[in-house]
C-alpha cells in the first residue's frame, strides 16, 4: 500500500518538489531515470503494487532508449497519474498523504501533455 514507509513518502516529497519548483520543461530523462530509481527502491518488496513497477520499470526504459518515443512516453505518465489519482481515492488513503497523491497525479498530467 502506498504511504505505508518512509521512503515512498519521501519520494513523493521529491517528486512533487522537482515539479513544483518549476522546472518541467528542464527535467531531463537522465532526471527521471533517478526518480524512478528511488520509486522502485521505495515500492519494493509490495506485491500488490506489481502494476505500477511494471509502468515504472517500462518508463525507465522508454527514458534510457538512444531515440525515446515521445508518444510512448505520454502514454506512461498518463497511465501513471490514473494510478496516483485511484491510489489517492482509495478507503486505505489518508491525511496528507491523499492530497500529495492528487497532486502527484495533476502533475504528471501537465508534464505529459507538455512533451
């Protein structure tokens, strides 16, 4: 269950600041390989979220590709904010930690829709 360490929390932290500081059009595939590193470090060892490592996993590829697939690439982040946004809305959901997660969601969004 997402929420559940410190680390993912921590991750979602980080994300949601390098997004926030403005800085979506300068995150470079090098940067986003770094954050999924740290996601998949945070979520491992969760069964129940298989799905969203594959996603992640599939992404970090996408990013490392010599010619990465700007529609492939859209195609992940968006599937990545639904999740967020059904993590967010789930009865396990709480606190704070439901607001980061729509957050997180919106801001995949916009990055998507930017590439």
């Amino acid at each position: 269950m997402l929420g559940s360490n410190i680390l993912e929390e921590r991750m979602l932290e980080d994300t949601l600041g390098l997004f926030r500081d403005g800085n979506q059009a300068g995150v470079s595939p090098a940067q986003g390989v770094m954050l999924i590193d740290g996601w998949l470090q945070a979520l491992h060892g969760d069964p129940n979220l298989d799905q969203l490592q594959g996603h992640l996993n599939e992404l970090r590829t996408e990013l490392q590709a010599a010619q990465p697939n700007g529609g492939h690439i859209r195609q992940l982040l968006s599937g990545l904010a639904d999740q967020a946004e059904q993590a967010a809305q789930a009865p396990t959901s709480e606190g704070t930690w439901t607001g980061k997660l729509i957050s997180l969601s919106k801001v995949l969004r916009n990055f998507s829709e930017k590439l």
